[in-house]
C-alpha cells in the first residue's frame, strides 16, 4: 500500500511503479473463493487501500510501466489494461504504459514505438482502444517481425 507520502517520494526520486493492478479487479484477478479464509480477510482487507493506492499514484504523476506477471487466473493482458482505466488512467496511458514506458524504464531505444528501424510487435484489435480499452481483449492478430500470427 502506497502512502501519500511514499507516492510524494516515488514522484520526486523518478521511482516506477510496476503495479498489477488487475489483481484487485472483479472477474479478472484473483478468485477469493479459492483462498484460505485468513487470506481472503486479508484481501477484503487491503483490495481497498490497494485500488486507492493505484488512483492516487496515477492521479499524483508517478511513473507507471504495464505488468502481466501476477498469479492470475488468466494471464490476459487487456486485463491489466481495464484495471489501469478503472482507477484513473486514460485508455492512451494505460497503452503507453506497455510500450512507450515499458521503453523507458527499461533504458532502451529500440523499442516502445512505432517508427522505422524499431523493433516493435503490432497487435490488431477489434475496435478502437483508444476511445474503449476493453478493444484491447479482442486482438485479430499480431505481426512480430513482418511476420501475421492468428489464433485460431
């Protein structure tokens, strides 16, 4: 849980914030019903100071940067993308958070952009994620180095 003053120090220091904020969010994180009894008390209660710590992270300025790695249910990214808008995030930041600032706190050049020369996978969605973050869960398809990948 982020304090305010933690949150002042992350902001002033440059400190990323790598959250999985998709953890804490109904039908995508984790099932409480398949936890022991003292742990779901503790999630009931700390889901709440959690959500408030993304919000006031997002709304104060931190360095946020996407993250997939959480013991989810489904490792679904657009998961990850919702939670982000859910607590305070435009749909262009929460993108901006897997590439552009992905990019940039990991210290490479190379990536994190679409431009000539750049190493990048595009994903198709269906939609405009842009204007509808959850466009993000319906991906037509990838292309990884010229190169179309389906799902079947």
């Amino acid at each position: 849980m982020l304090t305010s003053e933690a949150i002042a120090l992350m902001k002033q220091r440059g400190v990323w914030l790598v959250p999985q904020a998709c953890l804490m969010v109904e039908g995508g994180g984790i099932d409480p019903v398949s936890l022991e009894p003292a742990v779901r008390r503790k999630l009931a209660e700390i889901e709440p100071r959690a959500k408030f710590s993304y919000e006031q992270a997002i709304q104060s300025g931190v360095k946020i940067a996407f993250s997939t790695d959480g013991p989810l249910q489904k490792n679904d990214p657009w998961r990850e993308f919702v939670a982000l808008v859910a607590r305070g995030m435009t749909p262009v930041q929460a993108i901006q958070s897997a590439t552009i600032r992905a990019a940039e706190l990991l210290e490479v050049e190379d990536r994190g952009r679409l431009a000539p020369g750049l190493l990048a996978d595009v994903a198709a969605v269906r939609g405009d994620p842009t204007q509808h973050i959850q466009a993000m869960q319906e991906v037509q398809f990838v292309m990884k180095g010229g190169k179309i990948y389906k799902r079947p």
